[in-house]
C-alpha cells in the first residue's frame, strides 16, 4: 500500500462523511485505500512516453476575478489556451456578469448583465492576444429562454454587427439553471488563431 507522506498531494476530503457510493468510487479510483486511508494520485501512464499538450491558464483580473477566488471556490480556470500544430485554440469558461471581485453586477437586469458578460469575453481574449475575429462558437446560457431570447438576440445581433464580425461564430442557445439564482446568462466560447499572431 502507497503511504501519504505530506509532500505527495491527496484528496482534501473528510473521510468520516463520505456516504458508501463515494466510499466505493473513490476506492475504485484510487484515491482512497480499502482501509479507508486517502492515497497520493498515481501519474498516469501515459506520462512515461508523451506529456500532455501544453497549455496555459488566461484570465484579466481587472474585470473579471479568477473562479477560486469565490467565498466557495470553484475549480477551473476562466479560459486556457494551447497550440495545436499552426493555430492557438482558446477555450473560454461560462462567463456571466461577474466583477473584479466576483459579485454579481446588475442584478435583474438581463441586458446590462449581456453587455457586462461579452465586456468580460472581450477581456479575456484580449489577455490571450485573441479578438472576436478569433471566436469560432459560442454556447449561450439563459435562465429563462422564452423570457429572454428576443433581448438576448437583439444585443447578440448588434454587438457582433458593430465588430463587423463575418462570418457569425457558431452558437447555440440553451435554457439552464445558472451557478447563481441572479445570473440570467452565461456565454461560453471558443477562439482559434495563428500561432504567434500568425509569425
């Protein structure tokens, strides 16, 4: 059995909690001993022959706070970029009408809360040296489809027609609860460009 020594990282969880489902699929996973004892994440295999690709985190801070940093952290990052042969991809998380400090801006208001919410994307393409221009689709969030579609649309359509944007990114409308009851939408997005700027 592989013991814990305080330098290898293990799951922060309280074991004594644990219901009989997490008990078992954490054992099954190997985080967990028979015993009931946490156990330090094996490296994966593949790790001997090829490193995984590299990418990095991108944020903007001025605008937008990092998603640990919530009273309740969660755990992603807000976008992350990597290159794939010629081209940089980026991968933009939900993003939602959130400030610096990661409150909610405009609290019932849908189309304040859209323009603070393609002001936080902008921000963050901009961090990875990556525009509209760059984005190839968009998943779009709302609390309440049918409420809120038509605004949504209107602002959509007016933004990207005042980028110029040609052609359209991809998109998808979705109706879904949001991670807080006074978020109304929430855009994620994917953005490719030349690598290096296109040197």
């Amino acid at each position: 059995m592989v013991k814990v020594t305080s330098t290898e990282p293990v799951l922060h969880v309280d074991v004594a909690r644990l219901t009989d489902g997490e008990r078992e699929e954490l054992t099954r996973l190997g985080a967990l001993s028979r015993d009931g004892d946490l156990l330090p994440c094996a490296l994966p295999r593949h790790l001997a022959e090829r490193p995984p690709v590299p990418r990095k985190a991108v944020s903007s801070p001025a605008v937008l706070n990092e998603a640990y940093a919530y009273a309740r952290p969660s755990s992603f990052s807000r976008a992350v970029s990597f290159d794939i042969g010629d081209v940089t991809m980026l991968l933009i998380s939900g993003t939602a009408s959130v400030d610096e400090n990661g409150e909610t801006t405009h609290g019932g208001d849908f189309r304040a809360q859209c323009w603070r919410t393609y002001r936080n994307i902008t921000n963050l393409l901009d961090a990875a040296g990556m525009s509209w221009h760059d984005v190839v689709r968009t998943s779009c969030y709302l609390r309440d489809i049918e409420r809120d579609y038509r605004d949504f649309n209107q602002i959509r359509t007016a933004f990207f027609g005042w980028l110029g944007l040609e052609p359209l990114p991809a998109s998808t409308g979705i109706q879904a609860r949001l991670c807080r009851e006074d978020l109304l939408v929430e855009i994620e997005a994917i953005a490719i460009a030349p690598r290096n700027g296109g040197r």
